[in-house]
C-alpha cells in the first residue's frame, strides 16, 4: 500500500506519537469482516495513514501544477497544506471497537467523539494542534465536519471520490485478498483538478474515475455486504445487548466486573473512558463472559469468540410475511428469537448525480473538465456510470440459528419435524412459500 | 502471465515446434495499439500458448469434480481434452501480419486459413495431427470452427467467457499496463462447471464472472477503441491500398520489388505464399516504400514508421453532413482525401442476452447454475449487467491530418485562412457546428 | 497469499471449527514487529491456513507425479495425506500472545503445549482428531515432533525448506510490504520430489532454492531483527518481568486483578488457563497497568501501548566494556536499568550444510537432484548459497531510554552534562570510544 | 512499468517522435532471449523511455532535497537536468537489429554510431538537440561517453547502480516473467543522494541496494546466460557469418538480393544504411534465405526462425581437450563443424569494489553515506556483498547439434555407433570422460 509514507512535518510525526492515535492500532478497520476475510486483520490506524499519504500526493500535484496566482482564480493554496493533512490523518480519530454496533447499543457518536478529540484541551492530538495555533484544531475539525470554507479541502476528504474512500477501498481489496477493489490510483492522482468550487477530473482520466466507480459497487456487493460478515455482527449486536441487559437488571454475574464498559452500561462515560476501549477489551470481556452463568451471554460469547455465524437467507417484500412463522418455529425449539434472529438490509447507491444541498451530508458530484475547461457530470460522459446512476443495490436478509438447518446429532428427534418443515421455507439461500409437502 | 505453461503431450510440443505456429512469434497480437502502448509486443505465439494452458486448466478442474458417469449426464469426459487442448492451441494459427487490414486489402481470410493449415496434408501442423488419427485434423478444425458436437468442447474456446478471450484481456492488460483488464482468472476456473448443454458458473462466482464482464467492457473502451490506434491501422491500410493501386496501375517502382507481397498483388497466393509473411516482411517493405518516387506511398510509410498518426474527432447523425465541407478542405490545401481522411466507428456490445441461433455465430448466454442446479442467465442475476444489457457502447470518428491543426511554421500563409476555418469545427474533439466567427 | 485455500476433508473443516484453533484468530504472528511495520497485523491462524495449502498442494504433486508403486521405492505413500495436512495446519496451535516473550518470564512452552493440545482429550482438537482413529492424535503430534518414522511428511512441515518457512516468508513479506521476502513458490513446488530419505529438488529449479534462501536471509536481515521491534521486545518483556515481580512481592495494586494471569503469576496454570489467553487479554491488562501506582509499571506499560521504543546501537567484542559505564550514566539521571536497559543479540545462519544428527533439532540440508537421479547438496551447485555457507549474521545491541540522546525540554538542567557525555559513545547507531572531549 | 512517463519539456517529445528514435520499436530488448522466454519481445524504444522516466525521479529527488547552494558543495545543480534526461533517453540509440553478433560479424560498433547519431547534423536528433544550443549535441553524447565534467550526471547513466541497469533488471524481469530480478526501486530512489565525487546511497536503503546486487545476480544466472538463448544466439552468428562468407565469395544467390544489407557485405555501410536495419528486415532476409540453394544458409536460416536451437553441454578446463574428438565425432555424421558448433563462456563478477581508474571503463564502487556524512564502500557494510565480492560466477558451454543425441528416426542406421559414442561423454549437461563401455 502506497509503498512508503513521507512525512515532512513534525506537527504530522507528533500526531502519530499521541496515545489517541497509537490506540487506533488496536481497532481493526473491518470489524466483523476480519472473521470472514482472514487477512483482513489491518488497523485505523494503518488506514488514517494512507488517507494522509493520499492527500499529502493530491497536494504536491495540486501546488506543483495549479498553484493559485490570484485569490478565487480556482487555483490552489498551499496556505491549506497543513490543515487538509491534519484532517486527513485525524478523520476516524473517533472511532472505538466494532464502532458501528457499539454505538448502536451505548448511543455514543463516533463523529462527535473526533471533534472533542481534536478540541478538548486535555488530549495530546489536541496539544499537538495547538502548538500550531490557537484556532488550528477547531479549524482541522471543521474540514471533518465539512464546515470550512475551502471546498477543495473538505472534498479531498470527504466526497464521492476523495482520500478517505480511496485509501480503504484499495487497503481492504489488498487485505481481503480480492482482485475485485483495485483502480488506478496512480492516474486517478494525476488527473485531479482544483477549481472554483471544489476538485474535478480531466477528461482523459475519466475510464479511471469510472474504474472506481466500479470498484466501490464490487467492494459493497463482496466484502462489505457479505452475509456472514453481517451474520457476525449480529451476535456482537445480541451480545452486548444481552450484557447491557443483564446490568440493567441488576443480573450481572459478581465474580467478574468489566471496569471499562461500567461507564457504558451506566451512561455516565466521558472522553477517557472511551479511549481505553480497543478490540482487544472486547474480547478479553467475552473470553470472561462466556463463561457467564447466564446461557445466552455464555452461548453468544462462544459463537462470537469461536467464529459460528448464523445462517441466513433473502427475503423480498413478498416474503417478508413468512418471518413471523419461521421465528415461531425458531422459537419452539427453544431459541429466544430476540437474541438469535434478526432481520438486516444493506443497500448501497453506486453513484448518484443528484447533488441535494438540502441533505444533512450532501454528496457531491463528480465533474470531469473538458479540454476547453468546461465541466461534464461523471454519468453524462460515462456509459457505464449512466447505466448505474440512483439504482440502489442489495439485499435485505433473515438471520436465524445454523441448528435450524443442521440440527447435529445430539437434538432431540422429537423436534425433528420442526427441522424438516423449516427447511422447505429455504431454497438457494431465499426464503419461499414452502410448495405442499 | 499463467505462472508456467504445463505440457504433458508429446503432441502439443510438437505442433508448438512446427513451422507453422513458430511464425506466429513474428506476429504481434495488437497490431497497431503496440504504438500506442509501448509495451504492447507480444505475439500471437504467447497468446495461443495462453489459450491451450487456461483450457488445460478447465480440463483438469472438468476432470477432477466432474468427470461424467453415464453418457448424457452432463459430466466431462476426458477423451476430449486432446481435442479441446489442439482447438486451443491452434484457434489463431491463420493470423497474418495486421490481420484485419490486411484482410481489408487482400481478402485473405484467416479463419478459412486456420481451417487449410489443420487440414492441407502440406502442413507440418497436419503431420503432427495425422499421428493421432486420420480423421483428428477434422475434429480439431470443426471445434474451431463450432461445429463440434460436444458444446463443452466448442465453449471452453469460443462463447462469451472462453478461454481465448479471457487470455487476451489479461495479456493485453498486462502488456499495455492497464488495471482495467484484470479479473480473478483463479477464480472463475473454479466456479466453472460442465454441463449437458455447454458451460456454467456456480452462483457462488457470479461476482467474478460480472467482473469479467466489466473488465472486458473497460478493455474495448480504453484499449482496442483508442483514437490513435484507430489511426495507425487508417495509415497502414491506406498505405497496402496505395501500393496495390500502384501496381494495378502498372506504376510500381521498378528498382525494388516486393517479393512476398506480389501473389496477393495478383491475386493468386497460395498456402505457402501466406505463411511466409509476418510483421517484418511488411515493415521490411515500408523502409523501401518509404524512398518510394510515388509521393503518396514514401509520405505514408514514413508516417507509418516514425508514427505519426492522423488526428480524429467524434461526430455523430446530427454532425455528419459537416464531413463533406471538411474533406473539402482537406483537399484544398493539397491532400488527398482517398489516402489521408477515414471515418471509421468502433462499437461494442459489452453483453448480450439474446441468444439467436439464427446469428451465424450466435453468441451464446453466460449461464449462472443455483445451489439446487438450476439456471439462470447472467443479467438477471447480476444488477451490474442486467444494467448495461444490449446497450452499444463505442463512437465513430473522422480521421484527418494533424496538419490541418497544426500547420506548422513552413505551411504556405496562403492556407492559413482555410485551417483557421477548419479548426472551429472541432472543439473537446468533437466535431461541431461552429459558431459564426 | 494462495489465492484460494482449498479444504476437501472435513476433518481438516472441524479442526479449523474448533475453540483452540479459532483462537489463533487473536494472536499476531510477527508480535512485536507489527509496531514496526503498520499492516503486518496478520494472525498465526492466516498462516496455519497457509501451510495447510502449501502442504496440500505438495501432496498432489507428489501423488500426481511421484506415486509410490512398491514400499521403499522413495515415492510418494498418499495415505500419509491426511496426517500430514492435519500436522501442517496444528504445528503452531500451542501459540500464545507474544510467545517468545511470554515463554521467558512465564516459563511456559509452547511446543509442549502443542503436543498437549493434540492428545489431552479434553480439547476439541483432540476429539476432532480421535475420530479418525484413536492413535491418529499421537501420530500427528509425532509429525510435529519431527519423530514420525515418514522422512517425507516430516520434511514437508520441518526442514530448511518447509510448507512452514515458505509460508510464513511470502506473507510476512506481503504484509509488512517488503518486496524481498518473495520467492517463487509456485516454481519450487513444481521441482520439489520426494526420494527415500525425504525430499529433494530438481536441478532445474536450484535458482528457485537458491533465491528461496537468499529471500530468507534478507527477512531476517530486514524485518525479524528490526532494532525498534526488538526494542519493544525488550519493553513488553519487562513490563511482565515487572508486573510478575511486583506479585511475587506482594505489591500488585488491589484495586485491579487481572485474573487471566494469576495462574502464571502462581506458576501452576493447567491447559485452559493457557487457552483464554491472547494479545487482546495482555493489552487489556496492559491500559490497566498504566494507571499503576507503581511507576516503574505504569511508565512501561504506557511506553509499550503509545509505541515509545528503547534507542539501541551496535556494539562489539571491543566495545562491550562500555555497557557499564553506559548503565551508570543511565541510573544517575534517574532510570533504573533492569527495566530501561538491555542488550539483545540476533544472529541467524543463512544456510547450514552441516547435517549434524547430533543436534537436538538437527537442520536438514537442502538436496539437489540431477538429472541422472543423485544428489549434491545445494551448496555444491549455487556459487551464492556457497558463498553465504555456515556464515553467521546480525549484531548485538545496546538498548537504552531514548531520553537519554533526546533528553526534552522538561530534562532537569543539572543532567545535562550527562547527557552530552552519553551522545559521545554513540556514532551511526553505534557504541565508540569517545575521543577525547 | 513505471506506471507513467512523465514528459515536461518539448526537447524530449521532439527527440522521441524521431526517427532515429521511432526505429528503436522495431529492435528487440533481449534479441535471441525472447525465443527462450516468449513474453520478452520488449524493445530498445521501451527501454530508453524508461531511463528516462528514472532519470527525472531522480533529478526530481536531487532538486527537491539535494540542491546546489555554493558550487562544490557536492548538491544537485538542476541547469544539468536536461542533459541528463536527453542522455538518458539517448543512450542507446546507436543499437542495431541483435547488436551484439551484427557487430562481431560486420564490425559495427553501437556506441560510436550513438555519438555520430547525436553529432552528426544530417539526423532528426541532432537537429532536435542543435535547438537547444550549438554545443549541446556534443555536451550529451559526452555523458554517455562518460566525459562529461559532472560524474552526478554521468553516474545517473553509468555506474554499477545507474538508470540504465535499474530499468532494465526490471523491465527483463516483467517481461520475462520472473521474479528473481525485482528489486524496490521506490526505495532506491528514496535514498539515493548527490556527493561531491558522484551519487551514494543513505545507509538506512543499505538493504535495498543489497537487493538489487542480487536481483543483477540472478537475471544474469537465469535470464542473461540461458543456455538456449545462447544457442540461438550461436545460430545467429552462424548465418551472418555465412551469408557473408558466401557474398565474399561471390556464391550468393543471385534470384534474391538482401538490399539493405550490401552496403555491411561491402564494408561500406554509411550511418542511413545503419539506420534501415531492424529486427524484420533481418528475418525477412531469414525468409528467404531458408529457400538458398546453399544448403548451410538455408538450414541455419530455418533453425533460427523456427527455433532449433543447438544443445549444449558445460566443460571446464579439465574436459576441454574432449571438444577436439567430439568435434570429430560430429563432422563424421556430416555436420559442417565451423557452422554447426562453437564454444561460449559467460562470466559475471556480481560486484566489484575495486574502482581501477585504469580500466577503459572504469566501473564505480556503490558508495553508502553514514548518517555522520562519511561514506562506506557497499562491501563493507553488506555482509552479502562481500561474500560474492570479486567472485566471478558463469559457466563455459560447448554447443552442438540436437541431432547428435536424438538422431531421430531417419537417421542413417550407419552412424547410430558415432552417436552412441557421442552421448558417453555428456551427462547432467556436462561433458565428462567417458567410463569405459
């Protein structure tokens, strides 16, 4: 990945050091998808260095070849340099383990959590910043939060095809293994334009913009969709909502105290709190929990910790009645379905041209500069973008136990008939009106 | 490029021995675009290699996973593979040097040659075959030529995913440098399958086969369509086409004779007379053309040897009566029209669907097999080709010399009037209507 | 890394499956060094995969090729198949977080371990294997043990060019993105052979070996001795040795036990102990650590999570009495040197022909076959394996608080002349006599 | 391959549309090689585009981090740019079609008639460089004569780790398809730096530098002296040195006259008669010359296009003075032993550190820069290097007829005893002494 780092600027090497940053080395980019691609083990932190390196190469090309000469002349200023690289390296500082579950059962807020990162006056990120001005880290945050006036410095970050999105898709293609992730970086770089309102692409560069295009739908369709991947955050979600639970109501097991969730389950964290936590927390609290007396902690921990997915299958609009039978029947051979089923969709837009400011985070377009300097929208010069554009992408799935398709030796025949008929409500990984049988 | 080409027949070293596949070292598989990409030299001979170890590839998974019991089980049976492994090896032995232009000039035809050279007892190509039996010649010809019975067998080297064109997108991709042509080769060999009507892909690579799709759609795009080369094969084929009138006309320079070319100048070549032609033959003859008295040809073949392409622009239904103005200039400055303008369109079907067996090469349906066995064609499972399903894609060009924008500094000032008109009628090379100037 | 893992054997599925086995997901294969070479975050579970491939594709070569026809014809026995896959994918199942680390202030054995894990009846491995047969657990921990009566099936997982090192080199090359790891696997499986008393190489293929082992050397070189992943080495091993001391004295800080450890503290840990251990559980305890009321602790557990390695430098024979003087100057500014100094020697041999059956591990020497069927050993026929022959390389080194070259602002005033007397014996990273000063 | 070349000035595009420099894409980088491996039809054009690129890298790095600030302080003077990049690109323009035997047997000389291109007015180069200044011609070709005053410059070009050799290594690794000649060229570049007396290396890319000694190594054991290679090479001469023995001696076939050949045959060839000739004008003379009535020339003519090469047996001084009788043996069956053997040794030294400015061409040490400034030859510093440090390495061949070992089936029964005799004396592609038989 990006063969070597270059890092010229103290204020860059000092960041690094921060206990903030070092600590993004102990939360895997991919979460859960690590357990399916087992390569894919690679860190935020690794990630926010890419997404710096990327950046630190759009400004080169941008000050070498489109320095501005007079202000609002399109061109670029160097002035911006350190800011677009701080926000770079710094943009995912707010991340904690498995964020997107995690935030789902304790309601923290991994973008409000980078801002008081940068801002707070007792992390070392934000006395790093300081030391450049007073006004540096609120400055630095607001590009993450895509408030600062220059628009070319917020869409190197953030938009349709910016640092962020093409530092991971080429770093989780590598680690994933997959062919399917990888464009042309390299030319991508090179045909990068300032303008007035942002960053355009030059039209011979337009097959490589394209190629990335394509790139982001495979990456969604194989690794970030993939149904096992969503299986296992599934029982992370169950999991700490049954810990969660079980605290609530006073159940907890008494010989084991997870100090640092405690300020979790109490809803009383604060910033330090949340920075101790890592992966590797997580998982030395499951290793306790499954020995937990309470058998669905005990079984989730289990499944989580030695990798047994839970099944699923499509469903459609159509279908979508059957769930309530199936999870009967989940239910009768003894599952608590609120632990052990689940329903999740996951759709992606491939590219959308419709550019909405009215939308809380509205995406850009991406505009390709004609030889004559005249701006293009990507779908009205690429036949292969036009055929995608606003078409969502996807499935909506039904989680439910392995056991209920391969009930093992040990289940008890008397459930056998349950088994059976379950099984006719499943065919080629979709759920069907089962036929008369 | 496929790691190493395994050989365990002693008859397919010796038909890559042979005199006649030998020639194909000397043809280059791009023709023209390897003056576009500089790296672009391989041959004909690396890429009929390619297609015998890839079919060697699907034999052996064939045979392995799904070698056929009872005949008409849909399973593979291995007497094929020598037949298939000769078909693959063979399939391009008819190529000439710059096949389709020469073609164009010629009308030779190298698919009636490929027949002749597997079946003209004259060949040692023939020899070698004749040894495995009389009729194998035949049978080896007829899988080239899909009339074979076994439609497994004519599906491994011509259908829509065969092993001749996924080893051109991946050698072309690697020898141009392009990213765009790769695809997970490894993988679409594994989820390829056997069965009672030709070749399926297991639902579980349906990702990898779509990729293939796209990745072949990126090659026509950026590759086999691109603008300059395009224009190198309308100089090469104006350059034969002038050195046949010339001596049509009887007005050949007498002091070199082109010895290898004089049959097809008269129209009565034989086997023998093809076979000793090859890329150097011709370029040969261009280094004498190129001090030809005839101005036309000696202009042509320097502009064809030191590479100096024709200028294109697009136009389209509503910009093609422009054309007839142009030429007009073209002409008035002194060039002529026949030898130095072409128009020349390039489309592409990146999938088709509609399978019509009525097409005298239908192409066939690429078949998507479910976990319960059943089939599926590819656009409706794939949102990604269902979207560009039996949409052409490519554009059509004029052709014109540089000159006429670029006239440089010893261009007689009397024109000077005629390429500023000229030149407002091209703008993001396209052509235009030009505004009133 | 091998594309796709091929599994045809449920037993190698369940094992796989199993808790012990999953538990390799959680422990780094290179510890330490992935602070050093940011996307090497791979686990010891990638690479057991890994050499189960490589194994299997071994073994269908040599059942392919070299089949067995009568006993003791030096070929290829295909029942030994399956021990030998089940041996390559368990060799390193006894792994625990940091191993080498662990092993020298716990005391624990991760090969002993191994072999528990495969015949205690208590693990899932264990009754995985049983299944097959109840003498097949013993069997192949012998395979690991290098006591299997098979030379072939041994050699396979241990000897100087093994599924093992071959696995382990391509993708701690790939992961810590260094090109000079690479070799070429595929060329080296295809000219590997067995013969009665193992497994030799064919003559074609001994500039394959030839770079295998020059590959070899240089990761040692590069990536396994790095200075900084040896110095974070020598911190993790004494923020243990501190933690395990500071129990032993009955100085643990109460308000925090870090139960998982105690039995190692106490020295009388059973496998299951062992088993819930892994990286994420000691950094846990390490973010506790760094609250510690005891510095010493505190300080070296934050230095090894925020990344704050030892400074080293090479020393000699010659230099080595400068080591106390050195540690005396450390101690007056403040540090204590058992925990903030240390020296470490790394020394590998390139390649050893020197087949001693005495040693307790002897090393196999690598065999070359000629094309009449003898042997020479590699060094006979390779000039640069000759060359390298029974050479030792790497260095010792000094560590030392970086404080020490880099003493910061806040460094007392009065120890600075400390301080500028310690840079003197320190030039190009390595100890000298200072001249006079 | 270096992704892109990246052009900025005019000079460089002019130079490349040349064409002198055109005529580079119809040279072959590897010449006979590319028979061996079939991917590696690269050419001369490729090659030099590719100096180049590294050129500018280099010069890029030099500016941006090394620059002149008092003349003789040993920084990068960046008015030498262009001479560089027009010498790099130029630096083998005086190659001819398979220079090295067209220069043995008609006594050519490449790097001469490179000086008479740069400085001779009559050709497109030299009026392209005239543009830049009257001196300008002489001042580049005195780079690559390595005369130029500034040995930054020339080292760039010319030394044991140039541009030149960095591109090749790599660009005969890719083509050729192995993976023994890459080397991290990124880090090269990286740590490269400008000095007084020339360019050295940081000590922290020691290992870097390392590799490509190694990488040079090896293309040499495997890629540069390949045995058929060789023996095609052999070929080669051998029909040069034939057609022009039969012209000298007025035997030629006067039905066909090799044109651009006469003025060679003449010994009064001219720098335009030079430029005509390329690999297909070559092979198109083969073309016809495999129908000579001279039997010699029409046999060596068909080995040589349809790939018959010689087989060869490696002989040391002991088993020299077998050559005499096995010559005898082999013009006992008929072959004509002046065209149907020969005799070939191919040396290496990998790595020279002794700079004897005495020496024609003078090879420079690889210099490696301390962080103290002070330099240290390679082998010094590199454990590798100095093992092979002035260790030629190679092999001497003796070359002879297939047929002497498969006389095949047409053989005359009369001559089986000679044969038999003959195939006493080779075994594991040595010649030996025969045991008694």
């Amino acid at each position: 990945m990006h063969n070597y780092i270059y890092v010229r600027h103290q204020v860059i090497l000092d960041l690094i050091n921060t206990r903030e940053f070092q600590r993004l080395r102990r939360i895997k980019q991919l979460g859960t998808a690590s357990l399916v691609f087992h390569g894919a083990e690679h860190t935020r932190f690794a990630h926010c260095l890419g997404v710096y390196e990327i950046t630190r190469q759009i400004c080169d090309n941008f000050q070498r070849n489109y320095p501005t000469k007079v202000p609002g002349d399109g061109g670029w200023d160097d002035h911006e340099r350190l800011t677009a690289l701080c926000a770079a390296l710094l943009h995912d500082i707010g991340h904690g383990p498995y964020s997107h579950t995690f935030e789902h059962i304790f309601h923290t807020d991994h973008e409000a959590i980078t801002a008081e990162i940068l801002t707070s006056p007792e992390t070392e990120v934000n006395q790093v910043l300081r030391k450049v001005s007073p006004t540096f880290p609120a400055e630095v945050a607001s590009v993450i939060q895509k408030t600062y006036p220059n628009p070319q410095v917020v869409q190197m970050i953030s938009s349709q095809i910016d640092a962020d999105r093409m530092d991971y898709l080429l770093r989780d293609a590598y680690y994933t293994g997959t062919q399917y992730g990888t464009f042309d970086l390299t030319r991508i770089l090179r045909v990068m334009r300032p303008y007035k309102d942002g960053i355009a692409f030059a039209m011979n560069g337009m097959h490589a913009v394209e190629d990335y295009v394509m790139s982001r739908f495979q990456m969604y369709q194989q690794i970030y969709f993939h149904p096992v991947s969503r299986a296992m955050e599934v029982i992370l979600d169950h999991l700490l909502a049954r810990a969660n639970y079980l605290y609530q109501q006073g159940k907890s097991d008494e010989s084991f105290i997870p100090h640092l969730l405690l300020p979790f389950f109490n809803h009383e964290f604060d910033l330090q709190d949340y920075l101790y936590l890592d992966d590797g927390v997580l998982t030395t609290y499951f290793t306790h929990w499954r020995q937990s007396p309470d058998d669905i902690l005990a079984d989730l921990a289990h499944r989580f910790l030695d990798r047994k997915p839970l099944k699923s299958a499509v469903y459609t609009t159509e279908t979508q009645p059957l769930l309530t039978p199936l999870r009967q029947k989940i239910a009768s051979v003894g599952f608590n379905t609120d632990y052990y089923t689940a329903t999740d969709n996951s759709y992606d837009l491939p590219y959308d041209d419709a550019y909405d400011p009215k939308m809380s985070h509205p995406l850009t377009q991406i505009e390709i500069q004609q030889p004559d300097g005249s701006l293009l929208e990507l779908s009205t010069v690429s036949d292969l973008v036009n055929a995608l554009r606003g078409k969502f992408t996807g499935d909506q799935r039904f989680f439910f136990p392995k056991e209920m398709l391969n009930p093992g030796d040990d289940a008890p025949e008397l459930f056998q008939p349950i088994y059976d008929d379950f099984s006719h409500y499943i065919q080629n990984n979709q759920l069907i009106q089962p036929k008369e049988h």
